[in-house]
C-alpha cells in the first residue's frame, strides 16, 4: 500500500496543484463529444498536446526529474509521481509525447553523448516530436531481426529498408531507428541506434487506418536517407543496448497508464444506468472486472511505493503491461455487452459517445504496441522466473547466414 506523504512531499504537491488549477481544467468523467478519428481532428488534438507541453516546461514541469542543464527540474522520481497523479485529475492533453519522452530522453541520458543531448530541450518544450523505428515486416516480435540496413559513406550513414507500426510518425519530425549496420556477425551485434531526421528526402510515411479509423500506426519507407555518424547512439554496432533499455521503458509507460474513462466503476454506472446491476450474471463480471483492477492498481502502487522507499521497483514493467492490454480489452467487451444492441453503435449513437467501442477496436493496438504480449511473456520467463531461455540456432551464426536476412 502508499504510505502518505511526507510533509516536504505534501507541499509539493500542493505546489502542483495550485500550478495544475491556474493552468488547466479539472477534467470531466463525460465526453462532450463524439470520438472524432477524422485526419482534422487528429491534427488539432497533436497541436493541443504541443501546446500543454510548452505550457508545461515553460511552468518548469515538462521533465522534473531531468538534469537542469537538459531542460529539466533536477527533482527526484518521487516528485514526478505526485505531479502525474495531480495532473490526471485535468483535463489535458497528455498523448504521445510523453510516451516519446519517456522511451527517447532516458535514453540520449544514459548513452547519449553531449552533442545527442542538445536535443532534449527542444523534446520538452514540444517543438520537436520524435517516433520510433523499430518493427519491420518480418522484425517484431524478434527485434533482432531487423533488415533495415545502414552503410557508411564518409561522415554518414546511409538508410534503406522499412518500418512498420511506427506510432505518430505521420505528425513527427525526428526519429530514433534501429538498424543493421553489420550482417557478418550474430543478429544482435550488429544492430546499431541512429537518429534522423523525418524531414529530409527519402522518408516516406504512409499512415495505416485501423478499424477505429484512426492514423495511430504507420509504415516508414526510407531510401536513401541520410544521418551524420554522430548520429548513431553508443556507436556502430552498439545499439542493442540502448534499444532493450528504451523498450523497457516503453512497456513501464504504458503499464502505470489509466484512461478515467474505461474504469470498471465506469462500468459500475453503466450498469446501472440500462438497470442491469441486480442481474446476477452482470454483477459477477462486474466484480471481475473491479477485482482486476484492484489488483492492476496494487501493482502500480507497489512500483510507486518502491520509488518513495528508494528501492528497485520489485514489479516487473512487463507485468504491467500484459494486464493494461488484457484487462483493459476485457473490461470494453463486457462493458459493451452490458449496453445490449446499442453496444454496436458508434459515435454520437452510442451509449457514452462511444467510448468502449472504441477501446474494443483498439484490441490490436493494444496487444502490439510497446511490444507483442508473447514478447513480454518469454521475457518475463527469462527475467523473473528465471526459466531457461529458449533454444536459439541463430545466437552465433552471422545474420547474413540467417533464413531471416532475406
């Protein structure tokens, strides 16, 4: 369980609070209006969370626990817990950028060089917007296996191949890629970490319309690009490193994420509002569904009181991240359900203006994005459990001897 808040820790989030209510509306449990998926729409809604974001660090909260020097507060992991707690009680446009921030900005951190980190300002003020190139056609579930390929040419590298699943990059101007820049030795030594520019010639990016009809995911093509070698994060070769720390990131991001308005007490006054609640049946998958949540919330509050104790988060971020995904498609399947034939309506025609319709096409978004569910699985054997690993044939051959180098 949380202990409370020290008292240094409850004038600080008083300080928050204050900031928070002078800048932003409390936010609402009600849609005020349908879910628009429209090109226009998303448009507005990626200049809205650019503008929080400068709001944000000119008010000095983009990053609190970033160095100064980078943009940041220089504050504690403790600090950034009570504003993101005080903050999801407004009304704000939070998105993608904080899940870019969050996987890029550790990592130029940890194994940036001091030229790569000049970028982190521009990050936290929203003026640049960053993506991930990561999956490929034939390279997800087993990143190691990407085909996207780097050479060098004099003070550059040079890109060709393609990505997939790349989420915002219609909206983003820099990129963080992985690549093969050796095929002459085993997969995951010659994989390297380069930034480019989404900007220049030779990037195209095509968005992929789900079945919710948004532009969420995309696919990447890159012929030809360019990036200085000064580029490259931790050097040639050297990127598998700096990609498995920036995934972990990724799946703890998404894992401490709560959207209020697909709660299981949102199902509660679901429920009771079609006059369901006494039905046996609907109690019993209500309670389901309250029980796993309770337990997603144990979990997240274990991690968070970990940071207030100073110890090493004793959940693993992948744990969080299977029960976000599968909990939370559940929870819409059932909250569907309980809204009878009007559960297969959308828009201003459904109940709640569509909202768990919504999540309910986002299933595949859900399970792949931040990594396949069968990835954090294998992973969490390995890590936690301390299964044996999976017998692997490729581990010593070179990747261009592999059936996947294709």
């Amino acid at each position: 369980m949380r202990r409370e808040d020290t008292p240094e820790e409850a004038a600080f989030r008083q300080e928050v609070r204050s900031w928070l209510e002078a800048n932003a509306e409390l936010r609402s449990e009600q849609l005020a209006a349908p879910l628009d998926h429209s090109p226009e729409a998303e448009a507005r809604a990626w200049e809205a969370m650019k503008v929080w974001q400068r709001t944000k660090y000119e008010g000095g909260w983009a990053a609190i626990t970033w160095p100064e020097a980078y943009g940041g507060r220089g504050g504690t992991p403790i600090q950034q817990m009570i504003f993101n707690e005080e903050q999801s009680n407004f009304d704000v446009p939070i998105g993608f950028i904080a899940a870019s921030l969050g996987m890029i900005g550790p990592a130029l951190m940890r194994y940036g060089s001091e030229d790569q980190k000049k970028y982190l300002p521009a990050m936290l003020r929203g003026d640049e917007v960053w993506c991930q190139l990561f999956s490929e056609p034939e390279a997800g579930s087993d990143l190691a296996a990407v085909r996207t390929r780097g050479h060098v040419e004099g003070d550059e590298l040079v890109i060709n191949g393609q990505k997939v699943w790349t989420t915002s990059a219609n909206f983003a101007d820099k990129g963080f890629i992985v690549l093969r820049t050796n095929p002459d030795v085993p997969k995951h030594d010659g994989i390297s970490f380069a930034l480019i520019d989404m900007n220049q010639p030779g990037v195209e990016v095509r968005p992929l319309v789900t079945m919710r009809g948004d532009r969420h995911f995309n696919e990447v093509f890159l012929t030809d690009v360019r990036t200085p070698l000064d580029h490259v994060v931790n050097g040639i070769d050297c990127g598998w490193p700096v990609t498995t720390f920036t995934l972990m990131n990724e799946g703890a991001f998404i894992g401490m994420t709560v959207n209020s308005l697909t709660t299981a007490t949102a199902m509660i006054d679901s429920a009771r509002e079609t006059g369901r609640l006494e039905e046996g049946v609907v109690r019993q998958r209500l309670g389901e569904a309250y029980a796993r949540e309770r337990v997603l919330k144990q979990l997240q509050d274990r991690i968070k009181a970990s940071l207030l104790d100073g110890r090493a988060p004793d959940v693993d971020g992948s744990v969080l991240k299977i029960l976000t995904s599968e909990w939370g498609h559940e929870r819409a399947v059932t909250a569907t359900w309980l809204q009878g034939a009007a559960g297969m309506l959308t828009g201003a025609d459904a109940p709640g203006m569509g909202v768990w319709q919504d999540q309910v096409l986002a299933r595949g978004s859900m399970a792949v994005g931040g990594g396949t569910l069968e990835v954090h699985r294998n992973g969490l054997g390995e890590r936690a459990l301390r299964l044996p690993k999976e017998p692997r044939f490729d581990r010593d051959k070179p990747f261009k001897d592999l059936k996947t180098s294709g």
